[in-house]
C-alpha cells in the first residue's frame, strides 16, 4: 500500500478548506432558521449532519483540534430534550465564528484561536438537558455512585443473609499524606480486623493516584466501631459510613431501555424527513469542480470562433456579389446560417457554465443582516427573492463587496431602531428585502428597506459643507441630481464611520466598483418610507451585444442595452440650456453629450444631420451624438491594457469579421466627464478620436 | 488475486470523502472505484448504472439517507455493503440499525483518522475484499428477523447457577448472526453466554442493548465483576478482553486492558482460552461467521480441556474464516448451520448433559 504522501494530504487540506466553508455557510443558514422556528427537529438534525460532516473531514484532513470540537459538538446536539434555557442557534453562530477562525488558523499556521464560548455553551446545553452529565458531577462525593460489581453486591447479599451488617465507607485521605496509596492499604488493613472487605475502590494494590478510598464491608460490628478504626491520624481526614442498601444482584437498565425506545421512531422521521427533501436535494447535486481558469480558455476560444464566424459571413457576402448565380452560393449560405446557430448554442452553453446563482452571494446576507442589527440594537427581518437567478461567476465576487456594503448601511443608516419605528406608526421591525431578477441581458440587484429614506435637504447641505458643489449649484439641481451626490468621493465623512458601516467602503467605492464592472446603481428613496439601491449588471463581462456607431471615421461600439432609442436630428435643433446641449424631445429636454467635433457654424451646419442615440444612464435620459450607425453585432470583448490606451473613456476593445478594431465605449466615464465637465465653462464636447494618433485616444474637455 | 479488480461505488455526503475513500481504496490494485456518489438517490442511480460489486455507505446524508438506501439496496440489488461510520453515541446506533439491516460490515472512522490511516485504509480493504467474495447475507432472504416486540423478560428469579459456559467468538456477519441465534433462546435457558463480537470501542454497548431488546435473554455489555448467570449473555465491550474466573460466590467476567491478540482486542482466543481453563468440560466453545482465524486456536484449548466445540457451517457464513481455520485445524467437534445452532448449543446445556458429554469425550479418547 502506498503512503500517505505529503502531496497528497495538502491537496486533500486544500479540498478540505473549500468544503468545510460551505459547511459553515450552512450552519449558519441553519442556526438562522432555528433561530426563528427553535423548536424544529429536522433542522437541528440538519445542524448535527453538518457538524457530523465536518468532524469527519476535519479528522481525515488531520485537524484534530477542530474535529474534536465539532464532535463534542455533535453529541451534544444529539440531546434530543434541548435545554431551553440555552439557544442552539447561539451555539450555531458561535460555533461557525469559531469553526471559521480554526480554518483561518490551519489554513495560516497560527496559533488556534479560544474554543472555550463553544465549550461553555454545549456544557451549559448538556448540563441542563441530560440527567447523566449531572450524574457524572455528583460522583465525586455521593459512595451512593461508587458502582460495585455484581459479585460484589452478590457477596453483600450473601453477608446479609448470614446476619451481617453491609456499610460503604469512604475514607477520605489526608491531603498532606504523601502516599496516597500507603494510606489506602493501611486503612482496609485497618478495618479488616473487624469486618470483611467484599469490595474496594480503586481495587485493592491498584497504582492510581485518587484521595479516598470507598470499601464495603461486611460486619456485625456498629457504625461507630467502623469510623473509628478508619481514623488513623494524620493520614485519614473525614469518614463516611453509610449503611449500603442491598437490592436484588440482577438489574434493571431503565435508562438503556428507554433510549431504545427512542430509536426506531427516530429513524422514522430521519427517513420522512429526507424523503421530503429529495426534491431539493436533486436540484442541488451532480455537481462539478472545475478550475475557472479552464472554462474561461474555452470562452476564449468560443470568442476566437465568433469572430471567425463574421470573417466568413463576409466572405460568403462577397462572393455571393460576385457570382450571385452560382449555386454553390446558396449551400454556402446555408452551411453559414447552420454553424451560426451551433455557434450561438456553443456560446451560450458556455456562457451558462460560469453562470452561477445569486444565491451564492445572498447566502450570506442573513448571518450578517442577524449580526448587524443586534449590534446596532434593531430588529430586522430580512427577505430574500430571486436566489436562483444566475450570474457571471466573477460578476458575482465582484458585487460581493458592494452589495455587502449597501445592506449594512440599510441595516444601519437605512432603518430606525424599533422606537423610532413605533413612534412613526410603523412596525418595530424593519424589513430589507433583496431581490433579484433578469431584465433585458441585465441583472438587477434591488435592496431595499422600509426605513426613514433619504432627506434630499440634509443630502444638500452635507454636499455643500463637504465642498462637493457650491450652495449656488446645489440650488440648480434636481432632487435626484442631489441624491445621486451621496456616491461623489468625499461625501461619506469621517464622523459617520462606525464599526458596521465604515469599512473603507464609501458609496462612491460602490459606484466605480459598478461601473468598471459595465453596471449602474441606482438610488430611489422616499422620507419615511424606504430607500432602494438598485444595482444593474451585464450578465456577463466576456460578450456584450453592442451597438457600433462612427464618431470622426472610427468606429465605436456601446452595449446595446444601454441605448433606449435612436433618434436623428439636425444641427439646427439643438439648444443650449446652461452648459449643456439639449435636444427636444418627446416633450423632454433631453441633455447632449457630443463626443466628436462640433462642426463649422457654416451656411450648412443647421442643416446637417446627426443622430442620437438616447441612452438610459443612472435613471437618467441622456443622448450621445454620434455621426453615423453602423448596426448591431456581438462583440467579444478583449480588454485593454494601460499600455494600449491612456484613458477610461474606452472600457475595451473588440475585432470584427473584417479585421476592424471597434473601441468600446465606457459610458459611466464619459458620463462622468460630461457631469464634471458641467461646471467648467463652455464645454462642447469630448474628443473620442483623434486620427493622428491611431489607436491611441486623448480626450479633452472643451475647445 | 483475481485479475479482475473489485468494483467499488463510493457513497458519501462529504466531497473530502468522496476524494478520500476512493484514493484509499486504489492504493490496492485489486479494487477499482467506479463511480462515487452524494447521497442514497444518486447512489441508487449509480448503482443501476455501474453495477459495483461492494458499495461503501455513509449512512448520515441529507436527502436520501444511508439507511434508506441500504434498505432499497437489499431489497432490489442485493449488493454488499460495507458502512463507514463515524464515531459516536449517535453513530453507534445507526451502524447497528444497519447491520441488522442487512450491511455486511462496518469500518468505524476514528477522530484521529489522519494519523490512523493506514490501518484504517487496511481494514476497508480486507473488508471489502471479504464482502467481494462472500456471497451476501444469505439469512436475510430467508429468515425473517425477529421484530423487536416489547417483551416480559419476567422479573429475574434468584440468579441461577449456569449449568454450562457458552463462549462464542465471532466477526464479520456476526451482528445478524448473532441476533438470529440469540433470538431463539428461551429466557429459562440454563447455560450462560460469554460473547467476544470483533467491534470497536462504543459500539458494542449498543449492540447489546439492542440485543437485550429482541432476545429472551437478558443481555448486557460486560463490566468486569459481571455473574455469569443461566439465562444470560454477556457482549465484552470493544477494545477490552474478557476473561472468565471461578470465584467462591459465583462465576465472573473480568474486563482486561492486555495487549491485542491477533490484532485483535477482543480478542475470541483470550476468551476461549480463559474458559477453557477456568471451566474445562464445562465449556462449550462456538466459532461462527468471520474473517481471519481468531478464536480458532483458543477453541482447540477447549476441546483439550473437555469442553465441546461447535463451528458454525459454510453455507450460513457471511465470511467463512474462522470457522474454516477451526476446522481445518481440527478444533471443531461438529459443523452446525446457523439455523441450527441454537438448538444444537441447547441440547448440550441441558442440566446434567455435561457429564454426557465428559463420557462421550472419554469414549472418543
């Protein structure tokens, strides 16, 4: 048989790290359940099957530490009368936090953190619950616990019948005597000479430390003559005779035969309550590990595919101008029109592989809203929708922080405590929902809470004492332009950072996260009634539908689903208002944002079209004036490195069929640059390209 | 070996085990690991699907649990299998749930597994093996276990004085066996029964309780200083010897903490040995189903001294091993199938048949 090798334990530790947090994860959801309904058998078995789970990995991964605990923990769960005095669900919390800080310790190298809140706490639970702990701590000193053997009882029973008398005596030993087991000899050599020993504990000659001695005896002798041969000075200190009851040799075990009873109707309900959680169980198995490295290479290569799929397509176009009488024409266009549909399967088969449920994220909400609101000493009820909805894998991770961030500021800034809430005609416990649903290609994140809502004035007034804008602007602005100031660097002050909320994530930090991230978030809130922060995702970073637009003869492309409509114009049209341009319509101002050159106030220029593609940006409306369309494709999207390009105005880039390069337009910066741009003077508008320089980009503000 | 490798499914919630336990068992060129699983519903898929011969089971998983799937297993694949259990309280009662329900055997995981696991991944192998070549559990489909009645054992008369000391020693298969032929004993039966059954430390005192609940008999996981009484069986704990001594009172068992004895502790030779010497013709030895050959040698020691020897049949062996050894070594004075058994062991007790016996043996001699 081969050895263990090295090798292959730390690729077992490694696997054992992953499994053993979603075992966390899961008690954790558990003890929330519990929590709530805790007198539920079928979870604490559940809590147990985890617990029993990772005592075993933890074991076989050789981190006997935490498998101990987790066994210690185990039985005590087994307790099937739980003590209600103490909470399981505590006991689960704590029992993740500390499971959770020894993996961080493994996994580190560093000293093992205290296991002792866990401790206290089953010992607390099995003190109370099970008659056979007390037991085991009364031992000590009741001789009623001393067990004697059944030939030792059988010998009492014989004594007694003869007309003995059958006393337990246990002798306690001097503490200063300094042999213990001297003293036990002398003290049965001692009583020997009027009674007879039946039994002994520690049996007799027995080399084990212990400061008493508990005989019995037989004798016709009285009590007192008894205690007093015991004391022998200085080496016996207190005495205890006791006259032993003998009952019948043969017992009974009432306590074995009542946990047998137990026994059949438990597997019983084990069984019902697994049956009734098949269903589930099915939608959650077969599943697989595979490296993410991996499936991004095939996703790659799906991209180089697409590409290679327009390269043909245009090829086929071109020969079919050509020859267009040529039959092999048509078997050409319809091998085409046969590998693009396999291809846009492929596509999104693979797509689907990285596609993961939001529940992985939200998984985590529950402890965290629980943990938030008891240390900010409010009541929460948290719901939660829309867990199966999926996601881009690293979306995911990359959400994680900010939508963290945002439910516990709504733990903590976005509700009142329970007073206030009553005070205000509204239940003491505040309710945060999560929600999350697919909307054209987007993934929208909604938290929301039925909290006091934002007060646009104090909104003002904080912006203005921070600097952001000036009391003059600030008077200028809509509410909403107000509100969506809270995610301006340097609006979230010091004197706001608490333990809960300020962990270096500002909203602001929440707002470039979304958007390198090719998403918006968005901001609705009415005083007294709520806030929702609703966050909108790609679905995936790796393939965007796009619209491909030419601004000074180079081609650009933005995501399709940002644009609303396209509306065409003239020069003409355009207004001024402040220091935007603005266009008329559909009964709105809509603002303007011109990204080439504004061209030459000649004889022609209100004459000269253009078109707008009016896009929908942080709730707002807002038109990007472009030159000339080019159609929609899907684009794979190759990033850019610094290197290439010197600016965040182009979020990437992507190739066409024919070999072109589009440029990818990153909307939240070019939008950004407008917004900043407004209190300049006279801006016009932002210069995308610049022919000289290839693909390099500048961009300027103004003329 | 055979040249075909076993094929193995491994059932089991943990992922770390799933990757533990087939990486084990393929360190043995004779077992291959076809497939593993998550839990009892896709367990019974896969086995439909890649037919294993021996299948190892967790028995606590979510959805479908061990023990359900044990149950759908014996009933429609009859495929061995072989329990990984964990050690606890809990643990105890399910695995012996599962014997009784047909699992062939069981390999207790240990809190130190780590440091443990080679002789871990040794005795799941030898299990397995075992389970490989046995030919299934034959009594289940033929004999109706008993159904745990709640039943008067009576109040105890004055203890009575065994007439003879039964001493039986038995593995792999033995909890069913076991079960099956105490079942059949009266509660007058006047002989006692001494028990060395090979299980670890923690499992055995559930074992008898669950025993003591189906049998007439009344019978308990021995402590030392334990009577050996008519009517009475006594299971010695895991991990312990047992011992046997003839005291002025009455007879007792004596719990010891020697060394293991063919790798065993419990170990059937330590018994037998004791009993032959304390009780001599007084003694009936009893090898039955199990792997290896403990206890065959003791049961010579027996025989020497007088006793009678049985040996439990082929056929009604889950695991012919050391009954086989008994035999061939010449130790067994007769070969009884487990139907049998009681019956046989019954007849040889009955007061006054000892002394039959002693004639019966000076005849042979």
């Amino acid at each position: 048989m081969s050895q263990y090798s090295d090798e292959r334990g730390s690729e077992l530790r490694a696997l054992f790290f992953e499994t053993a947090q979603e075992l966390l994860q899961s008690l954790n959801e558990d003890s929330l359940k519990l929590e709530r309904n805790p007198q539920d058998r079928e979870i604490i078995r559940s809590i147990r099957r985890t617990v029993h789970t990772l005592k075993g990995d933890s074991a076989a991964a050789g981190f006997h530490e935490l498998s101990e605990l987790a066994h210690t923990l185990e039985d005590a769960l087994a307790v099937e009368t739980p003590n209600a005095n103490v909470s399981l669900a505590e006991i689960g919390f704590t029992a993740a936090d500390t499971f959770g800080a020894m993996l961080v310790a493994y996994r580190q190298d560093t000293p093992l953190p205290d296991s002792n809140p866990v401790r206290v706490l089953v010992q607390q639970l099995s003190s109370s619950s099970g008659a056979s702990d007390g037991k085991a701590s009364k031992v000590q000193d009741d001789p009623a616990n001393v067990v004697w053997t059944e030939y030792e009882r059988l010998a009492a029973q014989n004594s007694r019948a003869d007309g003995k008398k059958i006393f337990h005596v246990t002798a306690h030993i001097d503490p200063l005597c300094a042999m213990p087991i001297a003293a036990r000899q002398l003290v049965a050599n001692a009583v020997s000479s009027i009674a007879q020993i039946l039994g002994s504990r520690p049996e007799p000659g027995a080399v084990v430390e212990g400061q008493k001695i508990d005989l019995l005896l037989a004798t016709s002798h009285t009590e007192q003559a008894i205690t007093a041969k015991c004391q022998i000075p200085t080496v016996i200190g207190k005495t205890v005779c006791t006259e032993f009851v003998v009952e019948a040799a043969a017992e009974t075990m009432p306590e074995a035969v009542e946990l047998i009873e137990q026994g059949p109707g438990d597997a019983k309900s084990d069984a019902e309550a697994n049956a009734g959680r098949d269903g589930k169980a099915l939608g959650a198995q077969t599943l697989l590990r595979v490296d993410a490295e991996r499936i991004d290479n095939v996703l790659n290569l799906v991209g180089e595919l697409i590409i290679a799929k327009s390269m043909m397509q245009q090829a086929i176009q071109e020969y079919a101008r050509k020859s267009p009488k040529d039959p092999l024409r048509a078997r050409f266009a319809d091998a085409m029109s046969f590998q693009a549909r396999v291809l846009n399967d492929l596509q999104r088969s693979v797509m689907k592989i990285r596609m993961v449920p939001v529940e992985q994220l939200f998984r985590r909400f529950p402890r965290m809203v629980r943990d938030t609101a008891q240390r900010c000493n409010k009541q929460v009820n948290l719901q939660v929708t829309g867990q199966d909805t999926d996601l881009d894998k690293s979306l995911l991770d990359a959400i994680a922080e900010p939508l963290t961030h945002i439910v516990r500021n709504a733990v903590s800034h976005g509700l009142e405590s329970p007073l206030e809430r009553q005070a205000a005609g509204k239940p003491a416990t505040g309710t945060i929902s999560l929600d999350a649903y697919h909307q054209a290609n987007q993934l929208i994140v909604e938290v929301s809470d039925d909290g006091r809502g934002i007060d646009v004035d104090r909104v003002k007034a904080k912006a203005i004492r921070n600097r952001l804008v000036s009391a003059d602007e600030a008077g200028r602005m809509t509410d909403s332009e107000l509100l969506d100031l809270i995610f301006r660097p340097g609006f979230s002050t010091a004197d706001e950072i608490t333990e809960i909320s300020g962990r270096g994530v500002g909203l602001d930090v929440v707002r470039s996260v979304l958007h390198r991230l090719k998403g918006t978030v968005e901001l609705e809130t009415h005083v007294g009634q709520g806030t929702k922060f609703r966050l909108k995702l790609p679905l995936t970073l790796a393939i965007i539908k796009a619209l491909l637009f030419r601004v000074e003869q180079r081609l650009y492309a933005i995501p399709l689903n940002t644009v609303a409509e396209i509306a065409r114009a003239k020069e003409g049209d355009l207004h001024h208002v402040d220091t935007w341009e603005v266009l008329q319509s559909r009964g709105q101002v809509l603002p303007l944002m011109r990204l080439g050159q504004k061209p030459k106030e000649d004889a022609e220029y209100g004459k000269s079209k253009l078109f707008v593609l009016v896009i929908n940006f942080s709730g707002r409306k807002l038109g990007l004036i472009v030159d000339a369309l080019e159609g929609e494709e899907e684009l794979v999207i190759k990033t850019l490195d610094d290197q290439t390009i010197a600016t965040d105005l182009v979020s990437g880039a992507s190739i066409l069929g024919d070999g072109r390069v589009v440029l990818i337009v990153n909307l939240p910066a070019v939008v950004d640059r407008f917004t900043s741009a407004l209190s300049s003077t006279v801006p016009t508008g932002l210069f995308l390209a610049d022919g000289e320089r290839g693909t390099a980009l500048t961009a300027g503000v103004g003329q | 070996m055979s040249a075909k490798p076993i094929r193995v499914l491994v059932v089991d919630d943990s992922a770390l085990m799933r990757k533990v336990i087939p990486q084990i068992l393929e360190s043995d060129n004779s077992i291959h690991v076809v497939g593993t699983a998550i839990d009892g519903n896709f367990g019974l898929k896969k086995l439909e699907e890649l037919r294993p011969q021996v299948v190892t089971l967790d028995l606590e998983m979510p959805g479908m649990g061990g023990l359900e799937m044990l149950k759908e297993i014996m009933r429609r694949h009859r495929v061995p299998v072989i329990v990984v259990s964990s050690h606890s309280t809990q643990g105890a009662s399910v695995t012996l749930k599962a014997l009784s329900l047909g699992a062939f055997d069981f390999v207790a995981k240990p809190t130190d597994v780590s440091t443990r696991m080679q002789e871990i991944a040794r005795d799941l192998i030898s299990k397995i093996k075992a389970a490989a070549q046995s030919r299934g559990i034959q009594i289940q489909s033929e004999i109706e276990l008993p159904i745990p009645v709640p039943r008067s054992k009576g109040k105890p008369a004055a203890p009575k004085e065994p007439t003879r000391i039964v001493a039986v020693g038995i593995s792999t298969g033995g909890p069913q066996s076991l079960q099956y032929m105490l079942a059949q004993f009266p509660t007058d039966f006047p002989g006692s029964i001494v028990v060395v059954q090979h299980m670890p430390e923690g499992f055995t005192e559930m074992f008898a309780r669950r025993l003591d609940e189906c049998c007439s008999l009344n019978v308990k996981e021995a402590q030392s200083g334990d009577l050996l009484q008519a009517g009475r069986v006594l299971i010695c704990p895991g991990s312990r010897h047992m011992k046997v001594k003839k005291l002025p009172l009455g007879d007792i068992a004596i719990l010891s903490d020697d060394p293991p004895v063919n790798g065993h502790r419990p170990s059937a030779d330590v018994m037998f040995k004791s009993v032959a010497e304390e009780f001599g013709s007084k003694a009936i030895g009893l090898i039955m189903t199990g792997m290896g050959e403990d206890g065959a040698n003791g049961l010579g020691l027996i025989k020497a001294a007088g006793g009678m020897t049985i040996a439990q049949g082929e056929r009604s062996c889950v695991v012919f091993g050391m009954p086989k050894a008994a035999i061939e070594r010449g130790h067994a004075m007769r070969v009884v199938d487990l139907e049998a058994l009681s019956g046989t062991v019954q007849a040889h007790c009955r007061p006054g048949r000892a002394e039959v016996g002693k004639a019966m043996k000076a005849g042979q001699d």
